[in-house]
C-alpha cells in the first residue's frame, strides 16, 4: 500500500495505492462499529484499527506534522475555491 509522508509538505509525492484484498464487508467493519458502538457514544478523538481502539504511529501524533498538514490543507482549499470563484 502506497503512503505519504509529510516531512515536507511542500513537495508532492506521488505513490501508487493498492487498496487492501478484504472484502468491502470487512473492509467497511471498523467504520461501522466506531458508528454504531454504544460504548463509544460522545467519545471522539481515538483511532481504531480491525475495530480495536490503537494508538496511532509517533508520526501520526507529531505536532509539526500535524501543523503541516494543516496548513496545507488550507491552502489546496484555497487554491480550489480562489478556481471555482473565478
């Protein structure tokens, strides 16, 4: 499975996704449990994976990387809008 990695975000990357050989049912199975659990009513923020509560990688809680990831995002937004406005 193709990833992307953030350590800068100013420079695209471009991976190939090979999606995971599950079937959709279990593929779809952490979604729907993390929607429907009534033991996870109000709570948010958590990240599952094969419907078990994980922690995420170190990557995934870095604040810098988080920040970049951010701010580009608002920026692709931007620059989609700034087109459809014109």
């Amino acid at each position: 499975m193709g990833l992307l990695t953030l350590s800068d975000p100013t420079k695209r990357r471009h991976t190939s996704y090979t999606p995971p050989s599950v079937p959709s049912q279990q593929g779809a199975a952490t979604t729907v449990y993390c929607a429907v659990a009534p033991e996870l009513e109000g709570l948010g923020g958590m990240y599952f994976n094969n419907c078990c509560r994980c922690l995420p990688s170190a990557e995934a809680q870095n604040e810098v990387t988080a920040r970049a990831l951010w701010e580009l995002s608002e920026r692709l937004i931007q620059e989609r809008v700034g087109r459809q406005t014109s």
